[in-house]
C-alpha cells in the first residue's frame, strides 16, 4: 500500500478567500476541476447546501479515489470524473453539467501526490522519474530525460522551469544517463549548480519543468480556461489558484485579455478584432495567504488567487440554456436536469 493510499492530512490553500471569490450560494452548481484531496469540494458543498450540486474533476485516479472517500456524505451532490480538466467542456456535455454558477481550479500538485513515495513528484524520496498524474498516459519524466537532445532539454529546463543554469544541466543528463530515479537526477542537479540555495532545492526548478512538459500543465490550462468561460451562466465565477509565476502570468494576461472589448494593436486605428469582454475582474490585486495560512501550511507560501465574473446578459443566457436544453450533443441520460428549463422559464417571466 503506498502512503497516498493511506490518505494523508490535506490542508486545502486560500479555502474561505477560494469559497468569497466563488461566491458560493445554496443551491448552485459548481466544478472543482482539480478535485486533489477533497478539501476546497468539501467547503464548497458544505456552502452551497441545501440543493448545491459538485462536479468534481481529477487526471489523477487516486484522487477520485480518495475523493469519493472524503465526499461520501455528499454523495447525493456530487459527481466525481476521472480526466483531465482539458475536456472540461466535453465533461459537462457528457453529463449535462452546465451552465455553472462558478468553476474553481486549483493547480499544481496536492499534497496526495507529493506524499506518494512511488509517483517521482518529489526528491525527497527515491522513485522512478514519473511524474504522470494519470498513470495511463505513455509520457513519463525517464522518457524526456533519456531521450531528448542537449538542446531540448535546455529549452524545457529553462522555458517551464525559469532555470538559469538549463545548459549546464543538460549537458550533464546527456553525460549521466540513463537516469532512472528522482534521487540520481536531484544529486547530479545539485551537484552542477551547488549545494541549497534559498529556500529551495537546486533541483526544484528542473523537476518542476519536467512535471510540466509530462502532462502538458500549460497548454492544457489555456485550453481549459477558454472553456470554463464558455460554461458559465449568468454572473457565474472563474477562480483560479496558481502556485508559480508561468501559471499565474497565464491566468493573469487570459484574465486581463478578456475583460477587455477591442484588444487590436493600437496601431490599428479602427477595431477589427471585434472582441468583446467575457469577464470581469473580481479582484485587481492578487489574493496570497496569510502569515498564520504559510505558518500552518507552508505549502502554501507561493499561492496566488485570481477571481473573474461572467459577463453575460440574462436573456442571452437563457437562449444559450434553451439550446442546451435541445441540443443533440448534450447526453439524453444527463445528471439532475430534468425540469431546468421549466424553472428558467419561470424565473425568467418572474423578473
């Protein structure tokens, strides 16, 4: 039995500023879309009784696992879906899941998996170079260290990593391999850079850019964010967690891309791009724990909260419901929606 099987302690980040930014109400819909450890799902239903409905969405099997554990109180609310959030749309179709009243993503890793001594997230214990979250796919971290040329690994050290010493470590896998497990690659790293500097390993940055480029963390959350938008209904609430500055420079400029109308180069005089703006910006600053949140959870030390609003007129989305309601590509044996646009039409001439 591995020790994510024993399910350990997971203290969930930015729960009640996750929880205020989603605006969670009795009775909404709402999709966690890195399920993790159940801690955000579980603050979310406990908010949105009676009547909340969860859609809780995870690459990862064992955190569906765990999650149908910690959840079975909930079970009647919650529907939990083993893929990744890069078909979130194809979800929601699936399982007649839409509109939204709010979508939350919490990304990077959760303390389930670091605490797997056997998945090579971390070097603080020796396992094979994994990294998969969805032991299923082909592309492992081996696979990319011991096949990819000098010159690919230094682009990916450097591109996902931010790593300034990327040539030198690749040089230096090129030399050293085959490299089979997270302790030999994290003593090479250390010894190419040097012993611990700061708070951080010297290896943190290259094993982070190799957990990315394994499961395609940033296109995948591009595609993924453009998709949770179009799911939203009325005012609903796009929250996203990130936990190192590719992320949230990803969030922040989509964010900030569109809650804008024109978005053409101001050398163009007159707009074509005919863009309109899709949200709005719930908060401007970015939401970082508190002192007493890092104390208790130091984890949580580089997390940054960004909250966006659906902009979207009533009438609009009730069309855009109505044709959900007919449309073929929506599943005939969907989840708790059978009389959805009745209580719409009865919401919408009670206004």
């Amino acid at each position: 039995m591995t020790q994510m099987m024993l399910a350990p302690a997971h203290i969930p980040v930015l729960v009640e500023e996750a929880i205020g930014a989603l605006a969670v109400q009795p009775g909404g819909r709402y999709i966690d879309c890195t399920l993790g450890g159940g801690g955000h799902a579980t603050a979310i239903l406990e908010r949105s009784l009676p009547g909340g409905q969860l859609l809780g969405v995870d690459a990862d099997p064992e955190a569906i696992k765990i999650g149908r554990e910690r959840l079975e109180a909930y079970s009647g609310s919650v529907l939990l879906v083993n893929d990744n959030f890069v078909n979130l749309q194809a979800i929601c179709y699936k399982y007649d899941f839409l509109p939204v009243h709010g979508i939350l993503f919490d990304l990077g890793l959760s303390s389930l998996q670091l605490n797997d001594n056997g998945r090579g997230f971390s070097f603080q214990h020796d396992a094979s170079l994994d990294m998969r979250f969805n032991p299923g796919q082909e592309l492992t971290a081996a696979d990319i260290v011991n096949t990819y040329s000098e010159t690919e690994l230094a682009h990916l050290i450097r591109t996902y990593g931010e790593e300034g010493y990327s040539r030198p470590i690749a040089r230096r896998i090129v030399r050293e391999r085959p490299l089979e497990s997270t302790l030999q690659l994290a003593r090479m790293i250390e010894a190419v850079i040097g012993s611990r500097r700061g708070r951080i390993h010297p290896a943190t940055k290259t094993f982070q850019a190799l957990r990315i480029a394994v499961n395609q963390e940033l296109e995948y959350l591009e595609s993924a964010l453009r998709q949770a938008v179009d799911l939203l209904g009325f005012e609903g609430r796009l929250v996203v967690i990130s936990y190192h500055s590719l992320e949230d420079r990803l969030v922040k400029q989509y964010f900030r891309q569109e809650s804008k109308g024109c978005i053409c180069p101001p050398s163009v005089p007159t707009c074509v791009c005919g863009h309109t703006a899709s949200l709005r910006l719930i908060n401007k600053r970015v939401i970082v724990p508190s002192a007493v949140e890092v104390q208790i959870n130091p984890r949580s030390r580089s997390a940054k909260l960004r909250a966006a609003e659906r902009i979207i007129a009533q009438d609009e989305h009730y069309r855009i419901v109505e044709k959900l309601c007919s449309s073929t590509e929506v599943g005939a044996n969907g989840w708790r929606r059978p009389t959805l646009l009745k209580k719409l039409r009865q919401a919408f001439l009670a206004t």
